[in-house]
C-alpha cells in the first residue's frame, strides 16, 4: 500500500531531522518543531484529496495552542540565580520546634 510506504518514509525524515536539530538545538525547541511537524500532518491530512479526513477546527487550535505554550515557556525570563532558594534553610531563618526526640538536621545535603 502507498500509504503505508508514505508514512513510513515521514517517519524516517522525522527521526533523522529529529537528531541533527537535538545535536544542534535544546530538547525544549526540538518539541516545538516536532509539535509544529503534527500540524503541518494534519494540514497535509486534510488538504491531500486521496485521505479522506475532515478539517476539525479544535483538533487543530490544541495543536496551535501547544506550540504556543512551549514557545511562551522559552520566551520566559529565566529565574536569577540570587532568587533560588534552596532546601534547606539558612540557621538564622530556622525556628526550632521539639516534635520528635530526633533531630532533623541538613548537614551532609548538596
């Protein structure tokens, strides 16, 4: 069957243009041109005249709507490194309260 060989082959292409841009992209902007590949399969899907499938309207906005939330999550501002709190408090911000016999200590933590 022809179709079976077509899919085959984008699925090739996928995975090989998959690796060269996880070489020279993030993992992040590799899922958002593989999310922007399902849109253009469906867009594929519904205009080629030999499938037979049917425009659905919400099918395709969740396919936009997830590659804009990747793209807004790597437009977002990074968090400084001065704003990260750690695990385990600072002494001075510790107020100490008995509930067990053993204490609870973060020596020995990263």
């Amino acid at each position: 069957d022809s179709m079976t060989w077509l899919v085959t082959a984008s699925f090739v292409v996928k995975t090989v243009s998959t690796m060269y841009l996880l070489q020279a992209l993030d993992s992040v902007q590799k899922n958002v041109g593989e999310a922007l590949a399902v849109i253009v399969i469906y867009a594929a899907q519904v205009l080629l005249p030999n499938v037979d499938k049917a425009f659905d309207l919400s099918v395709f906005l969740l396919a936009v709507m997830v590659v804009g939330a990747v793209k807004t999550y790597l437009l977002a501002p990074g968090v400084p490194k001065e704003k990260i709190q750690t695990a385990c408090p600072r002494p001075s911000d510790v107020k100490v309260v008995a509930l067990s016999l053993r204490p609870i200590t973060c020596e020995g933590l990263p």
